[in-house]
C-alpha cells in the first residue's frame, strides 16, 4: 500500500470521486482556481476520436443511463454559457444542439410569436449523453488545477473521530495500476451516482446520514436511431411528438450528428407491456401507432441504431447530511445521485448536480470552517433542490396511481381526482398553450430558473388559467392538442399482447 496526497497546485485539494456528468461538473464550478481537484473515475478514459466512436465503444460500467436519452435544461445550459463559454462552443462543434423557446411552441403561439429579453435562457441543450460526457471531460481536462484518473476505484473513506465525535473524513483508499493506495485531501466529494459505495459506507460505519427513499414506479426502453441520407428530421407540429398515456409515456429526443432517440417509459406493474417493449420489432411497432413519433421512425426516414436498452431500479432518493442540526460528517460532501436521486423522467438530474455544485462552491468559498460549510451546503440544496425534488414525487405519485386506475376494470376516480386532473388538463395546460406570456412564466419553473410552482401562485397567472378552465372544452377547444396515440386495448392488440393481461381487481 502507498500513501498519496492530492498535490500539484497551491490551496485546498479536493477529491471527487466519480467522474461522470456529476463529477464534471463539481469540477466545472470548483476548478479553474487555486483549489487542485482531482476527479477518481473507475472506468477507463473514452477512446480517441469523436461523438460516434464514444457511442460505439465507450465502456461505463458505473453509468447505466450512459445510453438513455438525455438533454441539459436550460438552467444547466445557462450555467455552461456564462461560465464555460468556451465548453457551449465545444459542445456546438460536435453536434450538440439548442431546441428554443420557439422551438417548444404550439402552431397557435408561433404563428404569433415575438421575442422578448430572457426567451434565449429558456434554451434546451440536447445530445446523446456520451458526446456531452465525452466532451465536457476533454474540457475540464484542460482547466487548470484539475485532473482525472481513470481505472481507480475507490474502495473505502479514510476518517478518525474528532474531538466533537463526528467522524473526519480525509481522503479515500483505492485501488489503482500501482495498487492499494491511500489518497488524503481537505475535502472529498461523493459524485459516483445512483450506485455511490463512499456515502453508503459512511452510514454502515455511523454517520448518521439520514435517507428517503420510494420507487419512481416506471421502467425506461430507449433506442438509438439514424437518420438517413438525405433525410431531414421531421418538422414539429401540432401532434405531440411525446405524450402520457397513463399506461404508457414516449418523448423523442433529438441529438448530435444526425442521430436521435426514443424513449417509452412503461409502469412497474404494466408487466407484459415491459417485457414486450424490450423486443425491436414491438418497439417499432408501438413508435408507429403513436401519430407524433411515427414519422421519425418511418423506415424511410430513418433507421435504428442497435438494440432496445431497458433501464430499472428507478427510485427517488434523498439524503442529508446534517443530523438534529449537526453535521453527519466533516470533510465530506455527496453530490447528484449520490445525494439526491431523481426520475429522469424530469429530466433534472444533470442540472440539479450542477446547481448542487454551485451551492457547494459557495459553501467553500464562504469559510473554512468544516461545520459552517456543512451547514451552508444543507440549507442551499434545501432551498434550491428540494422544491423540485418535492414535487415530481407528488408527480410520480399521481402516476402511479393513474398506471394503477388504467390497469383497474370499472374505475371511478373521486370528484377530487378528477377535479385536479381537470385543473391541469383543461386549466394549466390549455392555458399555456394559449398564451404564450403563461407558457414562458411555466416554462421558467420547467426549467429550474425559479421555484416550479411560483408562476402558478402569482394572481395574474392564476387568474389567467382559472379564466381558460371556466371556459370549458368547447370553447377551448382548439387549444387541445390531437390525441397523442392509442388507448390501452387498442395498442395491446396492435403488438399482440392480451389486453386482459395485467388488470388488477376493482378496488
């Protein structure tokens, strides 16, 4: 065994263990000054050369979304374009793309549309997630006082008990080309994802590091498609090229390099459903029955790339790292999955990692008093992650329950329940489709740049989408989108499933 300590640049040295989007961008918002950080990734470095070699052959057994389908929201892209405008540039060059406020629009509202200051950082950033990992590495690489070991696993905190009792941690044990080695720092940062062992070891060795969790209660299926030569992606219309069917969720992502993916996202309990999905004839087959993703997989447009990629275990998790008011632990901070964990679904993840290292640069920056940083570091991702964690679980929730009311024979939601799927079917919804000063006020909550609810509790808003629900169906009726696809027996049969299959018993 030998001994390290994280070196090459005057100030305080950190640890980042894990070096995927997470890890990165603890880097992006830590590094470029006089803190030295060292990022500890277990796999090994991309291969050389571009975006298609990295999706051919990039083996990350540490990351099992690596091939789902991924976007930056805007509050992450406005992070890279204010700080990193030089990472924006990098990520321009090689393919990835802005999906704009403009682009996001109804017919209705673009017919109409005019600008306005701030329309720009309601920008969507989207890509297959190992060009954007790909090139955000090769981009923190660069800056100073920042390097990455690749093919070192990290196997164990180092850490004493202080003279307060809460445990110390100072560096790590891992395991590298060399072999066993023990790496001190002043700080470690835990950013190894859903599957982080660091913090999990901490709280088997007495850190009183307190945990939620529940299931997300869906299953993602994603394939990868190529357009063809010659063909162009399908222009974006009034039929929905997502959609939640109850039974079934889809959305196509558009990427880097003329590639784009589809992602159906089925409930835990829809059982034959899920199996049948990982099939590529049934994939396709359920990609065409819905009218908004059928001409992107038209067979003369594009074709697929490789097979079905399933992706379970889908739970929301969080963690604190204060106990009764005190630090769980000095010199040690979780970031993305590791501390909080969400339904990518939402699409926050990569985001909510980026504004958690925001809050923890502040944190540091702010003292370097252990506990105060601890404390400053708990109160900010209260404040600027909770909100949003809270309500997609009040989201998945009502998922879960509508999965369960389409699966149940005779099924009577309560006046409650249907008034609140009212309120966001013929209200909020038809409202911001109308409107286009409401949709960009929900679209700043959508994409993280204020509290998610705080559009919806201003009067003028609200009286606005109360105003379009009094109106009722018939007088909004063009507002209503098309039907995004199929009910449940009808698509079943389409796929040659029973659509028997799976009912529960009326409660």
């Amino acid at each position: 065994m030998s001994g390290s300590t994280v070196s090459g640049a005057s100030g305080e040295q950190v640890i980042v263990v894990g070096a995927g989007i997470a890890g990165l961008c603890t880097a992006l918002r830590l590094g470029g000054g006089s803190r030295h950080i060292t990022l500890l990734e277990r796999d090994e470095a991309p291969p050389e050369g571009g975006p298609d070699v990295a999706f051919d052959q990039w083996q990350r057994r540490g990351v099992s979304q690596l091939r789902q389908s991924h976007a930056f929201l805007a509050r992450l892209r406005n992070i890279i374009r204010d700080e990193h405008p030089q990472l924006l540039e990098d990520l321009y060059a090689a393919g990835c793309r802005d999906i704009t406020f403009q682009d996001m629009l109804p017919p209705k509202l673009q017919a109409t549309y005019v600008p306005v200051p701030g329309d720009a950082d309601l920008t969507i950033l989207t890509s297959r997630r190992t060009t954007l990992e790909l090139v955000i590495r090769r981009y923190v690489e660069r800056l100073p006082g920042v390097s990455i070991r690749s093919g070192v696993k990290v196997r164990s905190p180092l850490f004493h008990t202080g003279s307060d009792g809460t445990m110390v941690v100072t560096g790590v044990a891992a395991d590298t080309a060399e072999g066993r080695e023990e790496i001190t720092a002043d700080v470690v940062v835990d950013a190894g994802g859903k599957a982080a062992n660091l913090i999990e070891q901490l709280i088997k060795a007495g850190a009183p590091i307190a945990e939620a969790a529940e299931t997300a209660g869906v299953l993602y299926f994603t394939r990868h498609y190529r357009l063809l030569d010659g063909q162009n992606e399908p222009p974006r219309g009034d039929v929905p090229a997502s959609g939640d069917l109850g039974y079934l969720k889809f959305g196509v992502f558009p990427a880097d390099n003329r590639r784009f993916s589809i992602t159906l996202c089925v409930p835990e309990i829809e059982h034959e459903l899920r199996k049948a999905v990982m099939d590529g004839d049934t994939f396709q087959r359920i990609c065409m029955a819905m009218p908004g993703l059928k001409p992107w997989v038209d067979p003369k447009t594009s074709e697929p790339v490789g097979k079905v990629i399933g992706m379970g275990d889908l739970h929301s998790r969080w963690r604190s790292l204060m106990a009764n008011g005190r630090p769980a632990v000095h010199g040690f901070f979780a970031i993305g999955d590791a501390l909080v964990r969400t339904n990518p679904l939402y699409g926050r993840g990569c985001s909510l990692a980026a504004v958690s290292a925001g809050v923890l640069r502040r944190a540091l920056d702010s003292t370097p008093d252990p506990a105060a940083r601890l404390a400053i570091y708990d109160s900010g991702i209260l404040t600027e992650v909770k909100p949003y964690y809270d309500l997609m679980l009040k989201q998945d929730r009502s998922a879960i329950r509508r999965a369960r009311a389409t699966l149940t024979p005779d099924h009577r939601p309560r006046l409650k329940a249907r008034l609140a799927k009212s309120f966001v079917d013929d209200g909020i919804t038809i409202a911001a489709r109308s409107d286009v000063q409401l949709m960009r006020a929900m679209m700043r909550g959508f994409h993280m740049l204020e509290h998610p609810e705080a559009w919806l509790k201003r009067p003028q808003n609200l009286s606005k989408v109360l105003g379009y629900w009094a109106r009722g169906r018939r007088l909004n009726a063009n507002a209503y989108a098309p039907q995004p696809g199929p009910d449940r027996p009808d698509l079943m049969a389409t796929i040659g499933l029973d659509a028997r299959a799976d009912l529960l018993k009326a409660a």
